[in-house]
C-alpha cells in the first residue's frame, strides 16, 4: 500500500511542479510506466 500511495503522490508533484517524474528513489522502468508520454 505504501509503494502505490508513494508513486501517486511523487506524480501528483511532478504535475504540480510542471516537471517530468525524475526521482531518483524511483526506478526508471517504474518511472517509465507512470509516465508513458
């Protein structure tokens, strides 16, 4: 539950911020598939 509920709000901030999800406590095939564009 925590894994999902991180990633939702990693990419709720990337949106807020107007910057692409680049984490780096993100793996980037995770990252990759919460953002396919």
């Amino acid at each position: 539950m925590t894994a999902p509920l991180f990633y939702r709000l990693a990419e709720f901030q990337a949106r807020v911020l107007g910057e692409p999800l680049t984490d780096p406590l993100l793996d980037p095939a995770d990252a990759d598939a919460l953002n396919p564009l």
